[in-house]
C-alpha cells in the first residue's frame, strides 16, 4: 500500500471513531506532515483523495474540514411495529416504476443495478465466446439442475473461505436470484400460508407473496439496527409462520446489515419455532472495509436456511445466473426449476465458471467495492446540500443504495410522477410496503455518479420544495 493510502485508511478511520466530528477541521497541510512524518505532497495526495472521496471538504483561506455526514433515521413512533395483510397487490405500481428506468435518457435514482459500466465487459464477453465455440451438444445436459458442476464448485469453495460448509450437491444454479427466492418460498410454503418479511421490504418479497397467494407479517426493521426480534418472537408466537424472507447483508431498501450477535440470535429463533429462513444475499459482496460480513446461513446448525444470491449486483446483469444453497430442500427445488424455467443458460453458466476460474473476479470487486464506496459518499454531500431542512439519510457501510425520509407533507409517489417529468426516476416509499407508512420516503442509487447526477438532485431538491 502506497504511503498515501496509508494516510487515507488512517484519516478515514479517526473520521469514522469521531476523533474527528463532521464540521470539525482537520490539521492543515504542514501540520500532517509533521505529525504523520511524510512528504508534503504525500499528504496533498491524501487529502485530496479523501475530498474526492466526500470524507472531507476544502474551503477557501480556511483549510480542510470533515464533511457533513447523514442524520441517521429511525423508525417513527407513529408506526405500528407490526403489519398484517391477508393479500398483497403491489405488481402494478413496482412494474411502471421499473420501465421508467429502462429509458436511457432518464437519471436512474430509481435503478435497483448499479451502473453497468463498472463491469467487466469484456472479459466476460471474451469467456463467453470462448465457451460458444467449444460447447459440444451434451454440455446442455450437464448444465441442467443443478447446474454448472464446475460452477457450483467455485461456489462452495467461496463458501468455505468464510468458514461456511455449503456441498456443491446442495447448490442449485438459477436464472437469477429472484428465481432462486420464488422457488425456496415455493418449497416451503402452501397458498394460504403465512410468510414474514421485513417493513420495509425488498419488493421482489411483496411480488412473490402476491404471486403464491401468501399472506404477509410484516415485522418493523430499524435503518441502523435491522429487525425487530422481539416483535418477530412476539409474531411467532400468534401466527402459524411457515417461512421468513429476508436480507441480513445490506437490506434493501433501508441499506442497514445486522450484527453477528444478532444473526445468530435470528437464526436460533427462526430454528426454534421450525420456520425456514429464505436469506437474499445479493449484496454482500458489496462491502466496505476490510472484512466481508458473515451471511445468517453461517450460523444454521439446523440446515434451516435456504441461502439466495447471484452475481448481477457485482458482476453482470445481464447473465441472470443465481443460485440457492438448498440443503435438505435442494432435489424439490431442483424438480420445480425443471417444471418452471427447465435451467439455466448453458453458456452464461460455462461463461461464469471460467471467469471465476482466474483471479480477475476479487480484483474487479476490489474496485468496484472502492468507486462505489467513492460514488455514495459524493451523492451523500450532494444531497445534504439540495435536500430540504427536516430530511434524513441512512447512511451504510456498503451497497448503493440510501433511504432517505422527506417531512411528512411530501408524498413520494406524487414526487416520484413530478421527478419524472423532468426524466429523473427515483423509488418511492411505497414499492417496499404494502401500507401507506413510508409514503413520505425513497431509496436512491448513488452508483451512477456525475456533473448529470450533481444537477439531478439540485432539480429533485427543487421539486420537493414545490411540495412543501
């Protein structure tokens, strides 16, 4: 590591102890020098990374100061903790609000991808032609469920890097990780059953409920702290809760991960009361930091946890290749893929399996990782210059997503019709529940990032202002 890096893992670090609080300034350029014994251009390197970065800004005859960070949210006291609903009907609004970001000319705040330009490509195009012109006909065979063996190999052995015993045999390939939810809920679930989820929750979980027929108990999650397990001990209690859906890593929409202590004590409660955990994990390789955190599935001693992810948030989208570690329920789900999809792309799985082969995946998520912890620490400063007085921003530690509460007289969903007039899209509050609670409330994707970004939300900051 370079002596700048040093100095920017350093400086970052005293940031996020509070040795240094928001506003506060910073040692001027000579007194660094002195004090962590480098160059003066060492130090100007630094510094200015870490500008870049949004960790500090500059002002003028005046020097360096740490930047204004995000209010943190909290769940308003006028929520019920708990929210039941017999059916869920949010297809309609979730399927109009994902077409708009399908316009190329629109500013996609509303994007559940990150930008696709931070892939790569090119290698992955290279492995897939490779691949086309040396399949044989039988390979299409070997790449029905199960899968890739090759793949689910690579798989496991990422797996046991974290300490997690995942079998190749119990690991399903999938067209997509929303194919591998659908069919662990599938598996374990009837129509009629209850299911709980978080609130908010990641829509996809409102679509497959609506989809089966299942009835949802909503279990309140704190943007900081996760879910309630207290209130989710209480529901286990009243209602016959045949599985949970949920995200550990980085929750969509609210960005928060839980804590080891509190994984565990999830899973331990989920085993006691004998109901399986579907786990969506797409976005934990989207860190930031030094450690990647444990998914739930780590603590499952049950084989109680069906683990879900995919590579289209870290690598290609477009491959739709997922999986699911099934344990005990993987042959049921494998008969239901073959009476639903069949399988999964034969090439994309070969493609996948001899990319992952090399060491160009940790490199690419190293990067990716560092520009997008870059790109939401500058959408984090714009924001809080073009938001109105009375807004607040959850800020987390990886993904790219942040969800931001508006004062309660705007309504999100009348924002997210007027935004788009002005070809910005964002997620309403309403696409993650299936109550009105979050009306006043969006997800934003900070993974695109810049002087089109920076003017989007000078525009969106205007148009809340209108609706104050």
């Amino acid at each position: 590591m370079a002596k700048y890096e040093q100095l920017v893992a350093q400086i970052r670090q005293q940031i996020e102890t509070e040795i240094w609080l928001p506003g506060e300034k910073l040692p001027s350029l000579r007194e660094q020098v002195s004090l962590s014994g480098v160059s003066l251009m060492t130090v100007m390197h630094a510094y200015q990374v870490l500008e870049s970065q949004g960790w500090i800004i500059s002002r003028p005859q005046s020097g360096y100061y740490v930047a204004p960070r995000a209010e943190f949210l909290s769940q308003p006291v006028s929520h019920q903790k708990l929210q039941l609903a017999e059916s869920v009907d949010i297809n309609a609004f979730i399927f109009d609000v994902l077409q708009a970001c399908r316009d190329p000319h629109i500013v996609p705040f509303g994007s559940a991808f990150p930008d696709p330009e931070l892939f790569p490509q090119r290698q992955l195009m290279r492995a897939l032609t490779t691949v086309s012109h040396s399949m044989k006909p039988v390979d299409a065979l070997h790449n029905l469920p199960p899968g890739n063996e090759a793949l689910r190999k690579t798989l496991a052995q990422r797996y046991a890097l974290q300490g997690v015993q995942v079998s190749p045999d119990e690991i399903v390939i999938t067209n997509g990780a929303m194919e591998a939810l659908n069919l662990s809920l599938q598996a374990v679930t009837e129509p009629g059953d209850w299911v709980a989820i978080e609130n908010p929750s990641f829509y996809g979980a409102l679509q497959a409920i609506e989809r089966l027929k299942l009835k949802a108990v909503a279990i309140a999650t704190d943007p900081q702290t996760g879910i309630d397990l207290d209130e989710l001990s209480r529901a286990l209690e009243s209602w016959p809760i045949k599985a949970m859906w949920m995200m550990s890593n980085q929750q969509n929409p609210v960005g928060c991960t839980l804590s080891r202590e509190k994984k565990q004590q999830l899973v331990a409660l989920l085993a006691q009361h004998n109901v399986t955990l579907i786990e969506d994990d797409v976005y934990s390789e989207l860190y930031f930091g030094n450690e990647k955190p444990l998914p739930a599935k780590a603590f499952d001693r049950d084989d109680n946890v069906l683990h879900c992810s995919s590579f289209s948030k870290n690598l290609v989208a477009g491959f739709r290749v997922g999986w699911v570690a099934g344990g005990k329920h993987a042959q049921r789900i494998q008969r239901m893929q073959l009476m639903s999809t069949l399988s999964t792309s034969a090439p994309m799985q070969q493609a996948l399996a001899t990319y992952l082969g090399t060491r160009s995946y940790d490199r690419h998520l190293r990067r990716l990782r560092q520009v997008l912890e870059q790109r939401k620490n500058l959408a984090l400063q714009s924001l809080k210059r073009h938001l109105p007085v009375g807004a607040k921003i959850n800020e987390s530690r990886g993904g790219y997503f942040l969800w931001i509460e508006l004062p309660k007289q705007v309504n999100t969903t009348e924002l997210y019709y007027r935004a788009l007039e002005q070809k910005i899209s964002i997620a309403p509050g309403k696409m993650f529940s299936s109550s009105e609670q979050y009306a006043n409330y969006f997800r934003f994707n900070t993974a695109w990032w810049d002087d089109v970004q920076e003017a989007a939300v000078a525009k969106l900051g205007a148009l809340i202002g209108e609706l104050l």
